[in-house]
C-alpha cells in the first residue's frame, strides 16, 4: 500500500524561514543581486571584446567633391554629408588657403556643432563643449573624444574628402 | 552552549557583512572599468578590448567566490542550528 506524501503544515508554507535565518536570507538574495550585476558587467566587457572582433576593417572611404575653392569666404562654413548620406560634416575657410573639416556630431550626446568665429572654435550648444578648430580636439566642456577629422584633398579648384580620422573604427 | 552557538552566529554574519562589502568595491571597480573601456573602445582603442574584459572575467569569478563562501557559511550555521 503507497502511503501520501505528507503535505506540510500551513505555516510552514507561509513562514518558510526561520526568523534566525532572515538575515541570512535578505544578505544572501543581496549578494546573489550583486553577483548577478557584476557577472553582467562581465558581459558587457565580452560584448565589446566581441563586437570589435565582428566589425573587422571599415570599407574603403568614398571620395567626393566639397566644395569649390573661394566657394565660402574666410570664416565661412559649409555642411556636406560624408561619408554617407545623413552624417552631416562641417567645412570650415579658416585663412585665405586654409580649409578645415569635421563630422557635425558632438562626441558627447550628438548634438550639432557649430563654427564661433568669436571664440574661434567648434561649439557645441548643448552642454558647452568647445573642440579645436586645428584639430578637433576637445577644449572645455564635458566630451572626452574628439571630433572626427574629415581629410580633404585639393583637386584643381576644387576641395575633396577622401577619408576620416578620429572615428573610433580602424581606417 | 546557546551563548556559543549565538557567538558563532555573530561571527557567521559579520564574515557575511565583510564579503558583501568586498563585493560591493569589486562591483563599483568592474562599472568603472566597463565604462572606461567602452569610451577607449569608441575613441578607436580597440586593443584595450581584450584586457578590460579578461580584468572584468577575473572580478567576477572573484564575486562568484565570495557567494559561494557566503552560502557555504549559512549552510553551516545552519547545521550548527538543527544540532
């Protein structure tokens, strides 16, 4: 003859811990919150390692026409989309024979950056970032990286992008 | 014999109390380090990848330790409590 399985006592399912072993219990399911975090964090780092793998080689920068020279006067700004539609960059005449360009985003929160012919920089209006006119570089403010650098070539009277610096992917 | 068993406890709970500490530190450096990485990473440092994540591997396995040790010490309060 099979015996039941004995059920156990109505307060046994309510109060499944003893009431020592609740500060064991809350310090445990803590930890074990903890842990959890940290193994996440661990993916987090593996997913970067991983998606550095995957990406490989950017393909080969288009090369496309900017601007005529004297097209802008000096001070003077020009936006293009390079090196796709919709990535808007920003040519700027900084002297007579000097040309300058970058990506518009900001490296912070991807705002659009303008030309301070005060200031003599690249602004950003959102949170005050200043970066370089000669470089990209950050001056002030809260982005750490700087700007990507759009290198141009001069072809007869006219201005060409030829490539990108700074981007964060292998050239 | 209950003092004993109360003392032993107390201990239990305070070794408990320091691995939870330490696991806290080990968290706070390993979101430092996954966001330092990420802006090296998309500043193009891509060879600081692999460090970061080998360092972040290693401070968790280290976290996975102390809960181990965490369960292990209530598994023997435990005992020592039915006995």
């Amino acid at each position: 003859m099979q015996s039941e399985p004995t059920r156990p006592p109505l307060w046994r399912e309510e109060f499944s811990v003893f009431k020592n072993d609740e500060r064991y219990v809350s310090r445990r399911q803590l930890i074990k919150f903890l842990t959890l975090t940290s193994m996440a964090m661990f993916v987090g780092n593996i997913w970067i390692l991983v998606r550095g793998k995957l990406q490989g080689k950017a393909p080969e920068p288009p090369v496309i026409p900017v601007a005529k020279l004297g097209e802008i006067p000096v001070g003077g700004v020009k936006l293009f989309q390079y090196p796709r539609a919709g990535e808007q960059c920003i040519l700027v005449r900084t002297g007579e024979d000097a040309y300058v360009a970058y990506s518009q985003k900001c490296t912070h929160l991807s705002c659009s950056v303008f030309y301070s012919q005060d200031s003599r920089d690249l602004v950003c209006p959102c949170h005050e970032g200043h970066f370089s006119i000669r470089d990209g570089s950050v001056l002030q403010g809260p982005p750490t990286r700087p700007l990507p650098a759009v290198t141009l070539e001069r072809r007869n009277d006219q201005l060409f992008a030829i490539g990108m610096t700074n981007t964060g992917a292998e050239q | 014999m209950r003092s004993s068993q109360s003392s032993k406890q107390s201990r239990g709970l305070t070794a408990i109390d320091g691995a939870m500490a330490l696991i806290v530190i080990l968290l706070m450096v390993q979101i430092w380090l996954l966001s330092a990485t990420l802006d090296a990473y998309l500043s193009g440092h891509r060879e600081v990848a692999l460090p970061g994540a080998l360092v972040s591997g290693l401070l968790f396995a280290v976290c996975g330790a102390l809960y181990l040790f965490v369960n292990r010490i209530e598994a023997s309060a435990k005992n020592d409590d039915a006995r």
